[in-house]
C-alpha cells in the first residue's frame, strides 16, 4: 500500500469513529491551529523568505492575517452554521419539522498552490475543519520550505490522523488522486484543474477548482488616475505579481496611456525604493522555470517602465509595457508575474468586446467615477469576482464568496462560504403518522376531485414567511400600543 | 458540424445576443412554457400513457402539478431571485457597495430521464431559463413517445435559445463533446461519471441526480398501518421507478409478517385485487428494465405477488421476505415494483447495514419516537431524510432536491434550481477616495502599519444586524408616537 493510499485510509478510519461531529472537537482543532499560526509565525515567515522573498511583514499582511481571520471567525459562528437551517413551510407542511441539516461530507483532499501557501491551503482547510470533515492535505512542492514546516509542525497541533499533511510532487498526487475523496478543493491552473475533475469523476467526487486567468484592469477617462494608479500598482506587484487575483493587463484610453505609465512608475518608486532588487518588501519569481517563462512573455513588446532582471536571483523588476498587441506573446496567457502589459482601447464598447471576446477571468477590475459606466460593465461581462476602484480587496471580505466561473474555476470559500461548500447540506422533513385523512388525495384510484385537491395545495404559493412576519409586526404594534396606553397615559 | 453541434453553437448565439438577460424575455418564455404543458395536456398524457403506462389524473399529479408549482414560484419570485443580494460588511468595507449578482452561466445542458420524464427534464428547465441562460434539452430516448412531445417546445418557446435534442446514445455523447457552461443530468451513476469525465475537459461544473437504494426502516414504535399505506404509495407509485422510491424495508423480525400484512392491504385498495387491468398502476419501461427486475427475484421469497407478464412489462406489486444481504435483489437499485424486507435486531444494526452502504438520495425512517428519528438523522447521511412518509419531500420547493457521493451533487427546486445554473457574482464597488486608509497596506511594509491592518481585518460588522435593531427602534418609536396622538 502506498503511502498516500495509508493517508488516505487512516483518514476516512478516523472519520468513521465520529470524533470530527462534535462542535467542541472541531473548536478545539481550530483553536490548535490557531496557536500554530501564532506559535510558528517565525518558522512561517523564514520558509516564505526562502520560497518568495516574501518580507516578514509581507507574510503578516498578505496570508497569515487572512487565516487568523478566518479562524477567528469560524470559532465565533461554529455553532450558527452547524445548526439546523430552518426553512419556510408550505400548507402541506404546516404541522411538521422542516430544515436543513449541515453534515460533513468525510475526507477532503486539499492541494494547496505556491504563491500564498498558507492563504490557500490552510484557508480552505479551517472550513474543512469547520464541517467536520477529515482533511488530507497536500502542500504544493514548488514552494517547497513551506511545505516542510506544514509537514514538520501541522502534525504537532492537529490531530494528525484526521489531518493528514502528504508532501510530493506530480507522482504523489497523481497516487493521491486515484484515492477516494468525499469533495477534492484544488487551487492552481486550468490544465491541471481539468486532469483533476477528470480523476474526481470516476469516483463522482465534487470539485471546488480555484483557477486564473487574466484579470482585465480597465482604467476609464473619468476618473481619478493618481489613486486608481497606485491601488492597481499595489495590486499588481504584490508578491511580484504572482497572485491569482492580480490586475493581470490595463484596458485604457490610448490618451490617457502616458499618464498612466507615469503614475505606475511613481508608485513603483514609492513603494519598491529606486532599486526594488534590494527593497526588502519586493519579491522574487518563485523559481527559474517561471523566471524563464516570465522573460519569453516580453517579447514582441515595448517596455515602458524598468525590464531589469537577474536570472540568478529569479528577480524580474516591476516592469510596464506599451502598446501592447492583442496577439502579443504577454497577452496569450495568465502572466502571474511583475509585468504589466497596457492594451489601448478606443471606448467603453471596445474594452467590453475585448473582455468578453477571452475566457471568464477570475477577477475584474473597473477604475471609474462614473457609476453607471461601473453598473454597465458588471452588466455586460461575467467573472469570478468584480471590483471597483481597488484591487484584491474581495478576496478580504469573508461575507463573499470567493471562487471563479468558467475557465477560471467552479466553487468558492472564505468565511461560511468555506463551510457550506465542504458540507453536504441535508434536506430533512419529518412528519407524523397521524392526519392521514390528508393524504387521501395522493393515493390510488386516483380521481379528478382528489386532483383538485391536490391542485390547490400545490400549485398555490403562499409565503408563511412574508405572512408570519407581517402577522408579527402587527402583534408587536399592538402590543406596545397597548403598554403605552396602560403604563404612560393617565 | 453535426446536428448536436449546431444545435450547441445556435443556442450560444442566441445567448450572445442577450436577450435572455432582461427579466420580462425570461417570464415571457416561462410563461410560455406554461401554456406548453397546458396546451398540449393530450398530447402528454397519451404519451405517458404509452411510455409507462400512466393514467391520465397520475401524469397530472405527478408530473404537472409540479412542474406547473416551479413555473408559477419562478414567475411570482424572478425579481427576488435575480436582485442583487447584498452580504456583510467589514470595517473596511462600510461605506462601500458589497452584493453578490446573480447572473447567467450561458449554455446549460439538460440530459433528462425516462421515468418522470416531464418533471425531471422540465423542472431544472425552469431554473435554467429563470436564471437568463440558453439551454440544450436532451429528453431521454427510452421514454421515446414524450420525447417526441418535447420537441413540441420549440412550437412555444424561443427555439433558438432553448434547444431540444432528441437522440440516443451516439447523439449524448456528440452532445458531450461540446462546450457548456453547466451540465445538469438526472440518471444513474455509471453515466453520471461518463458525463462528468467529459464535463471535466471543458472545466464545466455538474449537477448530477443519481441513485441508490433509499432504505426505509421501520421502528417496532410506531403506527405500522398508517407507516405500511404510505410506504406502498410510495413504493409502487410509477410501478417503483422513482429515483426516491422507498427501495427495501429494515425492521426488526417481530413486526415482519404484520408489515406484509399491511402492505397486502393496501396494495388491495390502491390498485385493486387486479392490479394488471387497473389504470392507475404502471408499467415497467421496457423488456430489458423488465428482465433485469425479474432476475433480481432469484433466490428470494416471495411474500406478496410476483407474477408477472413479459408482452406488456407487468410486474405485479411484490414483497420479498427474509431477504439476506448478499441476494441479488440487494446488489443495486431496483427501479422496480419489487419490495425486499431485510430483518435487523433494532436501530442500531439498521444503521451499521445503512452506513456499511453508500449514501442514498433519500432515507426513510418510520418511528413514533423523536429519539429513534434523532438517531437516525445524526448516525446517517443521505441526500434527504424524511421521517414517517415517503417521497413528499420532492415537492417542497424550499427544500434542495439532491444527493450526496453516489447519490449525486448538486440541488435543484424552488430558487435551488436558479441558484443552481446561476453565476452569483461577488461585487465590491468602491470609491476613489479615502486614500490614507488603505496606507496601511502599501510597503514600505512597518509594525505600525501592520497594527492598523490588524484591527481593520479581524473586526467583523454584523450591518444586517445593526440595520435591524434600528428597524425596530424606528418602530417602537412609532408607535408610541400614534398612540399618544389617536388613542388617548
């Protein structure tokens, strides 16, 4: 048996003895890891240094704060989203219980990406945790000293049967996914997203695939450039660029390219010193393929802002381009690096056109004043998320759901979306064995007047909701009448 | 370009135009939709009669009723569904517009049934369409004479954005090979992993109906009449081939002979001494539905029925006794009018035969026992669970109708089934303005700097909450306003 075929076994062993559906065991587990977010913020931070250059405070702001939130807030509402959901009844149902019981689904397999380790393998695993599930979760190797403190120090916190950390590469998986899984979370690219759906099908496992793609930027005339500039620079060369969400190109105004190119590379400075090679708060390129990969995607265009580079160091400057083609090699694929090409266009019409002419993306971004021109283009194009006047920020804002559609993924997670979708959420209705009289209408032979019994308390819809709570207010109005008069007239 | 093909390209043609977005185009066509089941209410209860064998009063009880029940909530609940829902903010979000928008996925593919063949095909039709998308019907071949029918839509609805496919095997699988943007499929788990194998290339996600073998277990504690009566409705409705039907009966030896003898009695009054020449009992599909179903018999005794006749698919409503865990009845679903009683020695021995199984679409326990009902409800897991009746929860439009593992993913009814085959879109509109707060972010990254985004990130605001406190406040107010003025 192999190793990951062990993992896998001991998992689903461990579900099977319960443990994981009580409340307590789960807050006590989240609780650990909490303390291992804490505890081990120094081992963390020094494996992101070696793996992306990644600055300590970097580390801080732009994963473990994130999962600390998360964490947080599954602890406060465990108990809310555990709960059976009640659910409006219907005339046939007055008399009887009728909710949604959340379950966990058994053993979740988590692959995790490179570029905000923590952010995108714990994240999805505090809701994982959260369900009740057990969770085999699988580092990505290409950040491969983070990967040894989860394998080293998880195990130490959380209950290593249930949680399971399995390391490797393409092998490893490959054996990990002709397992069995109850729900497989995957964060990475399409093409490897496909091979895995694949293999989930034959076990009719359900995927939640966070993918890519190319975010479009679109900076309107109208608008304030000096900010929108500095949020999109921000957004950009976070992380050197390497963030699923990042403003992958500017759609803008062929008038307004100058001034935008001006204002990025004021930003650039600001933030990243004259020479970002030696600012501790700029990344590196995750390792030499994607530097080499990242250095091909220029050519055929016109660098506008910096271009330096340095192949030993898998550094690549914060860098612009110009007038860039459609069918230029920088625009046939997610660049997931620290270049930003700029696309000319003529109109809103135009950049519309342009990004519904590409695959869905997972984010995309509309500087503008204009509100209407901002309602106008969430109308006419489809993405994972939007945003307006910002970047990245969604991805902070745990009451959304954060996922793709399209090529760019299928699912979500952050907050309770995280523990709804690793849940199975069971349709419960439990009846009496009395009032039979009712059912007489159902039952052979079945006739024209049972039929129009049935009729009418079927195809009728009355909402007991909107009428319970209008009965309520009424009640209530009354009610403080009625005290009013009592207590406060003479 | 093969027929499928162009079918595919016309209707995403169609969706491109985007006229399915505004919300009147998509009341129009359920509306439409409506007058198709209306209209054609002859030509698909002959065809129900010819394919299953349905009465005309049971295809409207239990095919367009509810159909005709999703329409008129999607209608009554488009602008509802469709509004823009806003979500909770934080700290750093306040002044900002945070909503999810439902909007359409584009191109969605229906792969229909055979045995409910209008409710399982046009029901997630109606979210489809509710949810401003194109859709591909590939009605089911086997229930060939209402396939026939559907393809009468296009006469009602805007046939180049709603597609009806008919076709076979050959035609599925050129229909798979096709681009969509969420493929619904209600069917057995075989082709369920066939269809999302070929989903899988085009990163196209799935709701897919299965199977399984729905138990009914059956407390000593309860009413076994009442329990028994509507355990036959459910079982031999539709001469068992219901994906929900109560599948076998575990109950403890000591009530097994009373449970035949009730269900022998109700089998009497449903469908009468002659069950064969009755119109409200069905019939099973086809000749290899019926020789499968048959075959499942062996090494089983028969407690009730078990006659059958080939030339017109007639399986008489049958019970199995003494029925062993490793009989050929108990190997897969039976999809058929065959009822096998497993004896276990209580609850618990129930539930280790139910988990020792993979998770079916429904479960059903009969228990005059709140305790007994608990249990199994949090010992079990299954796409549904109902207590002390059978299939009626298929109904309940704010229930989701789905599985869970081989039972199926994915949920479907009510503003289930526009959820399902919607895209809901996180929107964070913000404003070009209050700069100096999101200082904290940019670099050079300092402590300082870090202290701020800590407080600012890991404060929850419940808005909806506060907002809600105020509603009330406002009212109290109110009222004690009126009353001082008009009730003194």
């Amino acid at each position: 048996m192999s190793r990951e075929q062990k993992a896998v076994e001991r998992a689903r062993k461990a579900f099977f003895t319960g443990r994981s559906k009580s409340l307590e065991y789960r807050i006590t587990q989240l609780k650990n890891l909490q303390r291992f977010m804490q505890e081990r913020q120094k081992e963390i931070a020094e494996a992101l240094k070696k793996d992306l250059k990644r600055s300590e405070f970097g580390t801080s702001l732009y994963e473990t704060l994130g999962v600390e939130s998360e964490i947080n807030l599954a602890l406060k509402k465990l108990k809310e989203w555990a709960a059976p959901r009640p659910v409006n009844k219907s005339i046939m149902t007055i008399s009887d219980q009728v909710y949604i019981q959340p379950e966990p689904l058994g053993v979740v397999l988590v692959i995790g990406a490179w570029n905000y380790p923590w952010a995108v393998t714990v994240g999805p695993l505090v809701g994982a945790i959260a369900a009740g599930n057990a969770a085999v979760i699988k580092p990505s190797e290409v950040s491969s000293h983070t990967s040894k403190v989860m394998e080293e120090f998880l195990p130490l916190y959380l209950d290593k049967e249930l949680y399971p950390v399995v390391t490797g590469g393409v092998k490893e998986t490959q054996e990990l996914l002709k397992q069995r899984f109850d729900h497989i979370f995957y964060t990475g690219n399409g093409m490897v997203g496909k091979i895995i759906m694949e293999a989930a099908a034959k076990h009719l496992t359900p995927t939640t695939l966070e993918l890519g793609g190319k975010s479009p930027c679109y900076i309107d005339k109208n608008c304030d450039l000096t900010i929108a500039c500095r949020r999109i620079a921000w957004g950009k060369y976070s992380n050197c660029g390497q963030t699923c969400i990042a403003p992958d190109y500017i759609l803008c105004d062929p008038s307004m390219q100058d001034r935008v190119i001006e204002e990025i590379k004021k930003n650039i400075k600001e933030f990243y010193t004259e020479n970002p090679l030696k600012c501790p708060d700029y990344g590196r390129i995750i390792n030499q393929r994607h530097f080499k990969r990242l250095m091909s995607l220029m050519e055929g265009s016109s660098i506008a802002v910096s271009g330096e580079h340095n192949e030993a160091e898998c550094y690549i400057a914060p860098t612009v381009l110009r007038d860039v083609k459609p069918d230029a090699k920088v625009m046939q694929e997610e660049i997931f690096g620290p270049l930003l090409p700029i696309v000319t266009v003529n109109s809103v019409d135009e950049a519309i056109k342009f990004i519904n002419q590409r695959e869905k993306p997972l984010a995309l971004y509309i500087f503008s004043s204009d509100k209407k021109l901002i309602d106008r283009m969430i109308a006419e194009t489809s993405s994972g998320g939007v945003m307006a006047n910002d970047c990245l920020m969604h991805f902070s804002v745990s009451s959304l759901p954060f996922g793709g559609v399209g090529d760019s993924g299928m699912g979500r997670y952050h907050g309770q979306h995280g523990f709804d979708n690793l849940s199975h959420m069971r349709g419960v209705l439990l009846k009496q064995l009395k009032m039979e009289a009712v059912n007489k209408m159902r039952y052979p032979p079945h006739t024209a007047d049972k039929l129009g019994w049935a009729r009418f308390f079927m195809v009728r819809h009355v909402d007991f909701g909107s009428l319970g709570r209008m009965a309520m207010l009424a009640l209530l109005v009354v009610f403080a009448a009625v005290i009013i008069q009592r207590y406060f007239t003479d | 370009m093969s027929r499928e093909q162009l079918a595919v390209q016309q209707a995403r043609k169609a969706f491109l135009t985007g006229r399915s977005k505004p919300l009147d185009y998509r009341i129009k066509q359920l509306k439409n939709l409506n007058r198709f089941i209306k209209e054609r209410a002859a030509d698909i209860t002959n065809a129900l009669r010819k394919d299953l064998h349905k009465s005309a009063n049971s295809t409207q009880l239990f095919e367009i009723l509810g159909l005709e029940g999703e329409i008129n909530l999607a209608v009554s609940k488009l602008a509802e569904w469709a509004a823009p829902r806003p979500v909770n903010k934080n700290l750093l979000t306040l002044s900002d517009d945070v909503f999810l928008q439902p909007e359409p996925l584009g191109v969605v593919l229906i792969i229909g049934a055979w045995n409910y063949p209008i409710a399982v095909t046009l029901q997630p039709l109606v979210g489809a369409i509710a949810a401003g998308n194109a859709v591909v019907v590939k009605p089911s071949e086997v229930s060939s004479h209402t396939a026939s029918v559907m393809e009468l839509m296009s006469l009602y609805l805007d046939s180049e954005m709603y597609q009806v496919v008919t076709g076979g095997v050959p035609e599925t699988q050129e229909l798979l090979k096709q681009r969509f943007d969420h493929i619904f499929y209600t069917g057995n788990s075989t082709v369920g992993k066939l269809v999302m194998e070929a989903a899988a290339r085009h990163l196209t996600p799935v709701t897919l109906e299965l199977g399984g073998k729905s138990p009914c277990y059956i407390d000593k504690n309860c009413d076994i009449r009442i329990a028994c009566r509507r355990i036959t409705w459910g079982k031999y409705l539709n001469c068992g081939q219901t994906c929900i039907a109560p599948d076998y009966i575990l109950c403890e030896s000591s009530i097994q002979d009373r449970v035949i003898d009730e269900i022998q009695k109700c089998i009497k009054e449903f469908y009468t001494t002659d069950p064969k020449a009755f119109e409200d009992y069905g019939r099973i599909i086809n000749q290899r539905h019926y020789k499968r179903i048959m075959a499942l018999l062996e090494g089983s005794t028969v407690a009730i029925g078990g006659d059958s006749d080939e030339s017109v698919c007639y399986i008489a409503p049958t019970v199995l006794r003494d029925v062993t865990p490793a009989s050929k009845v108990m190997q897969e679903e039976i999809f058929g009018p065959i009822l096998p009683i497993v004896t276990v020695n209580g609850l618990k021995e129930a539930i280790e035969f139910i988990n020792d199984r993979e998770k079916p679409l429904a479960l059903y326990v009969f228990s005059s026992s709140k305790k007994v009902i608990k249990q199994m409800v949090s010992e079990t897991s299954s796409g549904a669970l109902l207590a002390n009746d059978c299939m009626v929860h298929f109904t309940l439009s704010d229930l989701p109708f789905g599985g869970v593992g081989y039972s199926g993913t994915g949920r479907y009814h009510g503003k289930y089934s526009f959820d399902q085959v919607s895209h809901l879109r996180s929107c964070l509109i913000k404003k070009l303005n209050m700069e100096a707060v999101n200082q904290m972010r940019y670099p050079p990254h300092t402590t300082e700097k870090l202290r701020w985004a800590r407080v600012l990130l890991l404060k929850q605001i419940n808005v909806t909450r506060w907002r809600q406190m105020a509603q009330v406040a406002v009212l109290a107010a109110l009222a004690a306003f009126v009353v001082k003025r008009f009730l003194r």
